[in-house]
C-alpha cells in the first residue's frame, strides 16, 4: 500500500484504534469517508473492500456481498485488499470464498511466502484439512523451510482424524506422515511440539514401541523432564505397554526427589520433590499393575460426563473399523517377515503383598517428611488403602481404613479441601466401620472461636452428613439438625465481623448445609414453607456474604421452584453471577432449562427469549474466535495445542446447552409472533439439522453444593421436574416440531438442505442411518421418555396422536412436492405455501376417522391436572408447567391446521368442523386455566400468604429479622402473583390470536 493510499484510509482502516472508525464503532463514519473516497478511485479495490466490511458489520448483508463479488472477480494480490476483503467474507459466512481468494492470489505470486502462509491459514480455519496439506506441502517444496513441511504432517494427521476419513485412507495417511517426519531434514526432537507430533502419530498406528524407544533416548528423556505435554504421552504409553516397574520406580524417584531425567537437563539447579497427584497416581497404579476407575474418574471430569448415545455408536463403529484396518496392516508386515520387537522391559517378578508394602513404606515415609505442609502422601495413603481393601484379593488390615481417615482428618482438618478430599472415601463406609468414623467426627469440638476450628467443625459437619443413611432421615432429625447449624453459624459470624464487604464470611459453608436441610425437609414432608425458608435464610446470609457464588446458585434454583423465575429473583442472581464467554455454556442451564415454563412472552415480556439470545452468543463467537486460535497454534507451531482448540471448537459448535436453548427459544417465539411460513421453513430446516447432530453435553452440575445424605441430591432435588433435560428430551421435543413443522410446510424433506448457513449448521458425523426421517421421528425410546416429566409424556401422546391423525389430510391436501431451488430456500421466501390452503379437490379424501380420544380430552385433563396442583402444598411450577404446557399444545394445534383454515371443497368433508369443534373445546379449557392462574395469583400473592412466609420464616430460623423477611416474602409473592397473572393473560391473547 502506497504512502497516499495509506493517508487516506487512515480514518477507516488505520493503525492507531482510536482513529479507526471501523474499530470505534463508527459505521456510518467509516461509510462516508468510503463513498468519498469512490468518487475520486470508483475502481480502488481497497476502498471497495472496506466499504464491503463496513456494511457488514452494519448488517447490510447483500449490499456488502454485492461489493465483495466485484472485488473477488479481479482476483486481487495486495496484502492490504485481501485482508480487508476476507474479514468482509467471514462475517458474512462465505469461508469458502475466502479460501478460494487466497489461493487464486498464491497461484499468481507463487513466491510470495507470506500469501502461502495466508492461503494454508485460511484453510485451517475452517478444517479444510486436504487443501491446506497440499498447499503447505506446496510451500515445502518452493521455500525449502521444514516448517511447512509439519505444517502438513500435522495437516495429514487431523485429516486422518476426521470422522469421515475412511479406516484405509486413515492408515494411509498415518503412514505417509511417518514417513515425511522421519525423513525430515530436521529431527522431530529439536522441539517438544515437533516430538509431540512425530510420538501422537506412532500412538494412532499402535507402534508403541517404536515410541517407547525414542522416549527412552538421551533425547527424548530430556523433553520427558521440560515438557509436560511429553511427560504425559510418556506415562500413556508405559501404560499401554504395560511396562509397570519401571513407571513406578520413576514415580517414587520423582516423588522422593531422585529424578533420573532431571539431572540429564543440564539447566535443572536442584532437583525439587515431585507432589502432583498424577505422580501419586502413577506409582499406585504400578503398585496394581492397572489403573483405577475409581481414581480415574475423580481426576478426568471427562468420564463422568453422559454422553450422546450417537456418540457413543459412532465412536464404536470408527473403533471397529480401525481395529480392522490395524489388523489388516500387522497380518501384511508379518508376511512380510517383520516381527514383534522382544521384550526388553523384562522385570523381576514380585508379588502384590511386596509391592504394596513397599509403596505403603514409601508413603509413610513421605507422609511423615511432608507433615502438614503437603497432604498428597497422606491422601495417597488412604487411596492405597482403599484399592486393597476395594479392589485387590488381599485382606486389608481391620480398623486401618477408619484409622487413615481420622489421620487424615486430624492432620488437615482445618483446611478448606478437606471435605473434597474424603468425600469419595467416607461414602462407602457401613456397619462398624461407620460407627467407628462417627466416633472420631464426635471428637471434633465444637469451637467457633478461631477460623481454624470453624473449618474443622464445618468440614465434621459436612462428612457426617454425607454419610447419614435413608433411614436416618427423618423429619425429627433434620429438625435438630438445622437447629444445630443455624446456632453454630450464628456463633461463627463474629469472625467475620471486621472483614472487607468483598471477603466470604468464614461461617458460609454452614449457611450452604442449612439450605440443603431445608430442602431436605421439604423433600421428606412436602411442605413448601421449607422452600421458602431456605431462600429466606439464605438471602439474609447472602447480605453479610455478597460474593458468594453458591449462595446464588441455591437461590436460583429454590425461586425456580417457588415460581419466580421470571423476571427477577432467580434472573436477577444469575445475572449478577455475570457468567462470561464458556461459562453461558456451562452455567446457562440454571436460568434456562425448560425456560418457557417462566416465560411470559406471550404478553409481550420478551425478558426469558433475550437471555436465550444472550446466552448463544458465545457460539457465534466460537466460530471465528477459536479458528483464529488454531491458526496461531499453526503459525507458533505448538501441535500440542491444534487438537485441543478443535476439540474445543467441536464442543462448541455441537454444544447440547446450545440446541436446548435454541428449542427453547422457539417455544417461547412461537406465543409471541405468528407462525408465518417463512418462520416455519427456517425453524424446520433447522431443526432437522439438530435432529442428526451429535451432541457434547458440556453443562456443569458439579459447581452445586453436594452435602445431602445418601440417596439425595440437592442438584435432583431443586431441578424443575426431578430430571435434567438432555439428550432424551432434546430429541423428544425435535421429533414433535420436525412433525409439526413438516406438517404446516410444503418444503420436501428429501431435499438438500443447501440453504442452511454452513457456519453454524456445522454437522459432525454420525453413524450411517438408512432409516427414512418419519421412521426415525415415530422411534422412541425408553430411555427419552424418562427424562420427561408426567405432563411432559402427556404433552407428547397428545402431539403424537395428532399429528398421526391429521398426516393423511396432509398428504391429500398438500400439492405435490418438488424439490426447491436455492432462491426456494431463503428466508425472504413464502411463495412455496400459496395454493396449499386444502382446496386441491382433485386429490382424493382419506377415510374419515374420529380425533383420537387423548386430542379430544388433553385439554379438559389439563385443566383437571391443573385443579390438581393447585393445592396449597404443591409449588408453583408445577402450576406453570401444565398450563404452559397446554398453551403449547394450542399453539402447535394452530400450525398444524392452518392448512384447512379457508374450508375443503370436497363436499360433505368432516375435517372442518372436527377441527372447529376442537378448537372450540381447548378454547373454553383455556380460559378455565387462564380463570385458575388469576385465582392463584391472588392467593399466592396476597397479604394473607405473604404473612404466612414471614411466621414460617421466623418460627423456623429464630434470629431472622422480620423487617428482612417480610420484605423477601413480599418479593416472593410479588413475582408469583405477576407470573400466575402474566400467564393467565398470555393464555387469552393466544387463545384470541390462534383462533382467528
């Protein structure tokens, strides 16, 4: 770029930010200086694509394409243009476009090294594996620099990675990639990322020797003790080799400070003692001669995660065919005289009594050197003891695991992780061993005086509870026992009383148990006023402990189940947790699961479907955020990372909170705007699309208080409905629109779906499925249904029934199906459901058979479910949720007969007034539901109830102050009453909307 050029644009596209007018934010700025600038240069190409990128972020969408199509036929070269020109394509998702900019531009000026590199980067941005190979492989070949030469090893091997990659063309690529890196000018171990590549590749092969013995070089243990990345791939493969002597003697070396690979680094000053866990881990597993599950899944959140049921198919079907394909490669080098390597790990056998003492002296020595400082050998200890007594035929010692544990206790008691740390190993406990551990959790004195003693009484009280069996649990008990907690926080708070506003009281982990025992209370009587109780408690604990997270994630979930979720109350705390970036992934099912039974969208409060919108920002931002990350991973070379931040971005885009908020989301639209059939194509094609995706479930339960004695979950006990919604429900709730949709649209579902974006319609592969898509949506399992509530399954016999009814008045209504064209497809387009309105009379009638008798009553057993609930000692979603439930009903009753609205002329045709009469019945439930939700909005919100909180409140919890509770009491009723009103008026707006 010229000095003038540079002078001109400089207020658009400058480099100071602060005089950037694209940077600030000022569009309409930044367009005027663009047009300004085409009256003098209308052909500049420059100019062209930054008024291009101004557009777009302006949301001028096919004026900025328009611009951009005029550029891309010039086939531009210059660095400045191109770079103008692809933020331009990429917000308006033509990453293809992009692609094909940058490698026209590369063919033009072959040497230009920096145009190659942005050729291959804009490759890897969108996966485009193959092509960036072929280009790196390209550049290796021109510039003669190895760097591009593992840019396209590492590209051979993600292509390999992708799940569409055939088993044959997997192993192919594998092979060509070792071969490439072994014949490299430079060795892969003048790096860790480069020895990472060269090893992760011999893993995939199953050549674990091969990688066993370049780990073992001078070489290799020199990266094992600089790079935890190779320290890790290290320990898998001893593991997978099974080579258990030398891992453990390596783990107590390191452990003990005597680190065999340290001293061959010649920058290491003075070797330290090693206390990370994953070393403890190693030398017990070696003890064992096998990894635990058991310590595994304490240490790898990963596995306790529920995975898609596809998932897990598709990973069997991938594992299988490698399996095969590896068996097919190892048959071919044994013919051709290549044999297995001998054993050189040969050890001397020793017993499991030996090693298991051995580690048991290693510990206790460690153990008693560390004192107080580290508790890993101790802990380490336990867990020895634990696989002996748990998982070996040895007979453990009597009274040694109870003896550990008080050890454990004595020792770190006061720290804050002591509960976390015992938690896994207390839980087991029964009989005498129990009685023995209560025994020493007796010891502990009850002593608030000192922030150390708290922390032992807290973490005494929290064990003792988790051990408490079923029928331990009575209501007498968990009386005393709140008692006793709500006395020794009180006790405690003087500790606090001089700390900042900013700092937790040290007394917060008892006010977290009497929340959870109020729960408890209420799960065992069924008496709501504990509900409410705890919020109350946990307000009034929440204003001497502003900070504290778990304080509002209890919060949330109890006004979920009084009923106030929408607007405030339960909003107002999510939104002051503030959850940013992943963390609306993670955190956003909180507020948002079955959302549209608190939404009020119906009467125009749009407050729960802009939270929706809110919270799936993150997964517009994933899309270009994270594929500029792996092109930097590229750019630094740190292959280590690559696959992480693919990983990553995979776990995004198929993001299981990402498509419940998306259902929820149209729940909620469809009571506020009209099912045009612009909305209904879109909705559908989408849905579709989700229907075959593959899910990650990366929402995070792990983050609520878990103190509840066995058998109970705080976490199953406030969710809406006792079950999360998951992979199940998904599906259940995709298989009603998909039938409802395809219902009241004229779009063929055997046509491509070319019009989806493929930015966010992203497919990850599944397994191959002949089944047509209305066979699939018919199939439904057991173990969906069971993550629906009771109204739920009736919600869905009622949909299924209908929509099984009315199919054959679809099809003899709905004109012959063509498959679209692009222009078909679009948003804009409507014209596909003219002439569809059932008046093709030369379509043959379907035999006449009556509504099934569950459409005909659904409405009349909504409003008899809904008297049912309404009793005082049920909690108010459960009133929510039936007449949610059957707004929903009415609405997707509506969509699905729109087609039949304007008559038949088939004469004599008994649809028309079937469906009348329909409408006419679920009309009149409506507003009996809607008369139901006024009344219990007058006496949930009344001064009658508000009082009643207010006395429960203080007769349960004696240092309460009223002032505090009655104004928390009113905030109850207040949001309860506005609910129940809100919803009773959305019930008539709709009834008035969808029977017009």
């Amino acid at each position: 770029m010229s000095a003038l050029q540079e002078r001109q644009v400089k207020p658009i596209y400058g480099k100071c930010k602060r005089m950037n007018a694209l940077e600030t934010g000022s569009l309409k700025a930044a367009l005027q200086a663009c047009n300004k600038l085409l009256k003098k240069q209308p052909a500049s190409e420059l100019v062209k694509s930054l008024k291009a990128l101004t557009l777009a972020r302006a949301g001028k969408a096919e004026e900025s394409s328009s611009l951009c199509d005029q550029v891309l036929v010039r086939k531009p070269t210059e660095d400045i243009v191109l770079a103008a020109l692809s933020h331009s394509l990429r917000a308006l998702g033509r990453h293809e476009d992009v692609t094909a900019m940058y490698d026209e531009a590369f063919k033009k000026q072959p040497g230009n090294e920096e145009l190659g590199a942005q050729t291959f980067m804009a490759n890897t941005k969108i996966s485009n594996w193959k092509t960036a190979q072929q280009v790196s492989t390209r550049m290796h070949k021109t510039f003669k620099d190895d760097r591009f030469l593992y840019w396209s090893i590492m590209s051979a091997v993600l292509q390999a990675n992708d799940p569409h990659t055939p088993a044959a063309t997997r192993s192919m690529l594998f092979g060509l990639s070792l071969r490439l890196i072994e014949t490299a000018n430079t060795q892969s171990v003048s790096s860790p990322d480069r020895f990472y590549l060269h090893l992760s590749i011999l893993f995939e092969m199953g050549r674990l020797a091969e990688a066993q013995k370049l780990l073992s070089s001078p070489a290799g243990q020199r990266l094992c003790a600089t790079s935890l990345v190779i320290d890790e791939v290290r320990a898998q493969v001893a593991v997978k080799l099974g080579i258990w002597k030398a891992e453990g003697d390596l783990a107590r070396q390191r452990l003990e400070g005597v680190d065999p690979q340290q001293e061959l680094h010649e920058e290491a000053e003075q070797n330290k003692k090693d206390r990370n866990w994953l070393t403890y881990l190693s030398l017990l597993d070696a003890t064992f001669r096998k990894q635990s599950e058991f310590s595994l899944r304490a240490t790898m959140v990963e596995l306790n995660r529920v995975r898609d049921p596809k998932e897990v198919a598709r990973e069997k079907q991938l594992e299988d065919e490698d399996k095969a394909e590896r068996e097919r490669v190892n048959a071919k080098l044994t013919a051709q005289g290549v044999g297995a390597e001998p054993d050189e790990n040969a050890e001397v056998v020793e017993t499991l009594e030996e090693r298991v003492h051995g580690t048991h002296d290693v510990l206790e020595r460690l153990a008693d050197t560390d004192g107080q400082e580290e508790r890993g050998s101790l802990l380490a200890l336990l867990e020895l003891e634990r696989r002996v007594r748990d998982e070996s035929d040895m007979t453990p010692q009597e009274g040694a695991y109870v003896r550990l544990l008080g050890r454990y206790l004595h020792t770190f008691g006061s720290k804050p992780s002591c509960y976390e740390d015992l938690r896994p190993y207390v839980t087991s406990l029964a009989g005498a061993e129990l009685t023995q551990w209560r025994a020493i959790l007796d010891d502990v004195p009850v002593d608030t005086s000192t922030e150390s003693n708290l922390r032992r009484l807290s973490n005494s009280c929290k064990l003792r509870r988790v051990t408490l069996c079923p029928e331990e649990i009575t209501i007498e008990s968990e009386l005393e026992s709140l008692q006793q907690l709500i006395r020794h926080y009180h006790n405690a708070l003087p500790l606090g009383k001089a700390l900042p506003k900013t700092d937790l009281q040290p007394a917060d982990d008892l006010a977290v148990l009497v929340g959870e025992v109020f729960v408890s209370l209420w799960s065992i009587s069924n008496d709501p006023t504990h509900i409410s109780n705890a919020a109350i408690f946990l307000e009034s604990a929440l204003t001497r402990s502003k900070h504290n997270y778990q304080f509002r994630l209890m919060l949330i979930r109890l006004y979920r189940l009084l009923g106030g979720s929408s607007p405030c109350l339960a909003l107002e705390h999510y939104r002051t947790l503030n959850p940013k970036q992943m963390q609306t992934d993670t955190l956003s099912h909180l507020i948002l699961s079955r959302a549209a039974t608190f939404s009020l969208a119906a009467i125009g409060d749009l407050t729960m479907p802009n939270e929706c919108l809110e919270a799936s920002q993150i997964y517009a931002s994933n899309s270009t955020e994270t594929a500029e990350m792996i092109a930097r991973a590229f750019q630094h070379e740190k292959y280590s990372q690559v696959q992480d931040f693919i990983l990553f971005e995979d776990r995004l885009d198929n993001s299981l909170q990402r498509d419940l908020t998306k259902m929820e989301h149209v729940r909620m639209r469809l009571t506020h705007e009209p099912a045009v059939p612009e909305t209904i194509d879109v909705e559908l094609l989408e849905f579709r699309f989700i229907f075959d995706r593959i899910h990650h479930d990366n929402r995070d339960f792990s983050i609520l208080p878990d103190h509840q004695p066995k058998g109970q979950s705080f976490d199953t006990q406030t969710v809406i409905g006792g079950i999360h919604p998951a992979f199940g429900w998904l599906e259940i709730w995709l298989k009603i629109y998909v039938r409802a949709l395809s219902q009241a649209s004229d779009y063929d579902e055997n046509a491509p779906d070319k019009a989806i974006d493929p930015l966010y319609l992203k497919l990850v592969p599944q397994i191959d499925d002949k089944r047509s898509l209305e066979e699939r949506l018919k199939t439904v399992g057991s173990a969906e249904l069971d993550e629906l509530t009771p109204d739920e399954k009736s919600f869905f016999r009622y949909t299924t029934a209908l929509a099984e009814w009315l199919e054959p008045h679809h099809t003899s209504a709905r004109r012959p199906k063509t498959a679209p064209t692009d222009s078909s497809l679009t948003k804009s387009n409507g014209s596909s459901h003219t002439s569809s309105n059932g008046t093709d009379s030369a379509a043959e009638a379907p035999a006449w058979k009556d509504p099934p008798e569950i459409v005909s009553c659904y409405f009349q057993d909504a409003v008899a479910r809904l008297e049912e609930v309404s009793d005082v000692k049920k909690l108010p979603w459960e009133s929510l949720h039936v007449a949610q439930l059957a707004q929903e009903a009415f609405v997707l009753f509506g969509i699905q007969t729109t087609r039949f609205k304007a008559g038949s002329k088939r004469k004599g045709d008994p649809l028309p007034q079937a469906l009348k009469s329909l409408r006419s019945s679920a009309l009149t439930a409506l507003k009996s539901i809607s008369d139901i939700l006024h009344k219990l909005g007058e006496r949930e919100g009344g001064v009658e109830k508000r009082g009643s909180l207010t006395a429960s409140a203080e007769t349960a919890i004696s240092q309460i102050n009223h002032d505090f509770a009655f104004e928390i009491a009113k905030k109850t009723t207040d949001a309860r009453k506005r609910i129940f009103d809100g919803m009773a008026k959305g019930l008539i707006k709709i009834s008035t909307t969808h029977s017009a």
